[in-house]
C-alpha cells in the first residue's frame, strides 16, 4: 500500500511541476516601479520553488521513513529546490 501512495504522489509531483507558470492565475499587484516589481517577483519564485521542492521531499521522506524521514526529506527537497531556483536563474548565461 505504501508503494501505491508513493507512486501517486511522485507522478502527481511530476505532473504539477510540468505545468508552465503561465498556466497560474496571477494577481495585480500595483508597486512604484517596473524595478521594484520584478525584484519581489524574483524572489516569490524563489520562495515558491523552494517551498514546492521541501513540501514533496517531507512527504516522500515521511512515506520511506515516517517523522525523521520526512525532516531529512524535506531538507533534502529544500536543498534540490534551492539548485533548480539556481539553475533557472542562470540559465542561458555563459
């Protein structure tokens, strides 16, 4: 039963994580600047990714181990969201 519920909720990761981000509804929100703007959007995303890749390595890590499995998960998740949010930054710089 526990491997049935870990695959559900890794396809079911895979598949949100496919979703592009204009596929979000966004809200308006009105700042002072263009600048100001991009600069709390930037780290929204990083906020998010973050938070998206902690959230799915808790609930595989309390799956595979239960309450210690789930903080290792969860660092663990935080720690590959942190990478992706890097890597997505950088991307298509040399």
């Amino acid at each position: 039963m526990k491997t049935i519920w870990t695959a559900v909720l890794l396809l079911t990761l895979m598949i949100v994580s496919a979703i592009p981000s204009s596929a979000y509804v966004h809200h308006r929100h009105y700042y002072r600047s263009h600048a100001a703007y991009v600069r709390h959007r930037r780290h929204m995303k990083t906020v998010k990714r973050v938070g998206v890749g902690a959230a799915g390595g808790a609930a595989i890590g309390a799956l595979a181990g239960g309450g210690k499995g789930a903080a290792i998960g969860g660092l663990v998740g935080a720690g590959a969201g942190a990478l992706y949010d890097r890597h997505k930054k950088h991307e298509g710089r040399y």
